[in-house]
C-alpha cells in the first residue's frame, strides 16, 4: 500500500530516508517554506515533492516523519499541530526519552518513537532506524527491503540512540578536548608520542575526528544536552555530555568550514580563534 508522507526536513539523513520510502512507492513530501537552497537541492535530486506551507502540505498527507536537528524536534512537532495535522507522526531525531514523550504528548495517540544509527542511507546495512511503541512495526514495513533496516524496538527507541550516542560522540568530544588540553600544557608532541606508544591508532583517531565533527558541532550539542539529561533523569552522572555539549558548541562556527583539521579545532576550543 502507497502511503503519504510528509518529511521535515529534506537534511543528510532526512533526504535518504524520503529517498527509501520513494523507492516503495511511497509518496514524499516537504515543506519549501524556510527552508536553504541546500536542502531544497537534496530534495529535488531525491524526487521529493515540494509544498510551499506546512498547512499545503498536511492537508496531503497520511503521516509525519521528523528527521531534523535535536534542538528543532518539540518545535516542529508544534508547528505540525498547529498546522491541523492529527495523524501517524514518527519523531527520528536524537532526543531524550523525556523530550520524546513531551513530543507524544504533543502529537497525540500517532505518535511513534525512533532513532538513527549509522550514516546516510545510501548503501545497505549500515543504516537502522529503531522504531518503538504502538505502531512500530507498521512504520518499520514501509521501509521493508529498503537500504533502510528499520527495527522494531522493546523499550524507547530514544534511549536506544542516547545509550548509542553517549559514547560515540561522547568519546569524539572527549578526545578533542584532551588534544586541546595537551597544546595549552605545551605537552601535544609527548603525548602523541606516547599514544603511539601505548594507545595505537589514538593520534590518527583524534585528528580525523575533528574532520568528522567539525560540521556537524552545531547540532551535537542539543543531542549532547538531551544524552545529559537522559543520564541525570536516570539518576547518573550528567557532566560528561554537559561537557561534550560545550565542546560542540565552541566548535559550532566551523559548520560551513571546508577542510577542518585538528590544529583548528584545538585553536576553537582553546578560545584562539574569534567567532
Ligand atoms: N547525518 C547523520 O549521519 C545522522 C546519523 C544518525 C542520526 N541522524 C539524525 O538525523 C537528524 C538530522 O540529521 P541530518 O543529517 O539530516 O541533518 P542536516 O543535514 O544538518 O539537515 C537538517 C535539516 O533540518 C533543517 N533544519 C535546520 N535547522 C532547523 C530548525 N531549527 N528547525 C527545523 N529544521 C531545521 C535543515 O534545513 P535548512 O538547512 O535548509 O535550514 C535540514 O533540512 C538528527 O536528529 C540526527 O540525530 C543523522
């Protein structure tokens, strides 16, 4: 069966989810207002349908999929109601459990939870979206045979990503801070030294992770305040992603920045480089 959705918003990830579900025949849809050339281009190479409102645009569809930056998510899921939406409405971004059950509240009985592991899907199997809650399985068959290896999960499907993002870009900003905390002791030579000594693979980790994050900080650090608040909600310590939060949000200005290396994110982090 043909389902309508609509996707906010055509991003990196968004535009290879909307891309799978045209691929069964599904329709695509997404709202133009306010939306970057940029992502305007990704939706148009993927074949997505445009409408120029939020209110065009519900009034055409079935079901809601939300895939845009943590921060935006509780607004989104807002502005959809306001716009008279009251149907399926799957939230995919990197939220607490908390902030994912603020959104059901939200978006009422249609609400199903999920979460995003592994890059864009544009190759098969390294892409899962984990889906949770009534109506799970139904959303996970839109995507059946798709690049998309959509799972139903027990348990929420937010916490699932937290758990799995609490270290991978946890560990990331981790490492970046130590490099930044080496270079003002004056120490970066010895302990790379030492790294390739004792911890191999580390040096060449620690400088290509700041390649791969310099980007995306911007929206790190709303997912790292959502992993903070996951953890304190569990009664565990929040200041490690309190602290990544702060990494990312240094690094926020490099996010239109080609070519980052480690030596200008230490200089970010170090306040060595004005905004
Ligand atoms: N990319 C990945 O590898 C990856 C992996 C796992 C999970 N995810 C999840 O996927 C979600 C989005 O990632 P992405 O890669 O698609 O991000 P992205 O490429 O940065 O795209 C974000 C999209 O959201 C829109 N947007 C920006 N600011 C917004 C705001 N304040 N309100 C509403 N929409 C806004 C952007 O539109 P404009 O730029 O046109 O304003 C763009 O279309 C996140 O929740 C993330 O955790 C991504």
């Amino acid at each position: 069966m043909s389902e309508r959705v609509l996707l906010l918003h055509p991003g990196a990830m968004g535009t290879s989810l909307g891309a799978a579900l045209r691929e069964n025949a599904h329709v695509v849809r997404w709202v133009t207002e306010g939306r970057t050339e940029a992502t305007a281009g990704r939706a148009r190479d993927a074949g997505l349908a445009g409408a120029a409102t939020l209110e065009e645009a519900v009034g055409a569809v079935d079901h809601v999929l939300s895939v845009c930056p943590p921060h935006a998510a509780v607004a989104v899921a807002e502005a959809v109601v306001a716009a008279g939406f009251s149907g399926a409405y799957v939230d995919a971004n990197a939220v607490s459990p908390d902030t994912a059950r603020r959104i059901g509240a939200i978006v009422g009985d249609g609400f199903v939870d999920g979460g995003i592991v592994g890059p864009p899907a544009w190759r098969p199997g390294v892409t899962r979206l984990y889906l949770s809650g009534p109506g799970a399985r139904e959303v996970a068959a839109w995507f059946a045979g798709t690049r998309v290896d959509a799972r139903p999960v027990a348990g929420s499907a937010s916490a699932l990503k937290m758990c799995y993002a609490a270290f991978t870009k946890g560990s990331s900003a981790l490492i970046l801070a130590i490099r930044a905390l080496a270079e003002r002791e004056g120490v970066t030579a010895a302990l790379l030294e030492e790294w390739g000594i004792s911890q191999l693979g580390l040096p060449e980790r620690s400088a290509r992770t700041a390649g791969a994050t310099s980007a995306k900080a911007w929206r790190f650090e709303g997912e790292m305040h959502e992993i903070a608040a996951t953890f304190g909600a569990a009664g565990l310590p929040d200041g490690f992603h309190r602290a990544a939060a702060e990494v990312y949000r240094r690094m926020g200005p490099l996010k239109d920045v080609e070519d980052v290396d480690i030596e200008r994110v230490i200089a970010r982090l170090l306040g060595r480089e004005g905004d």
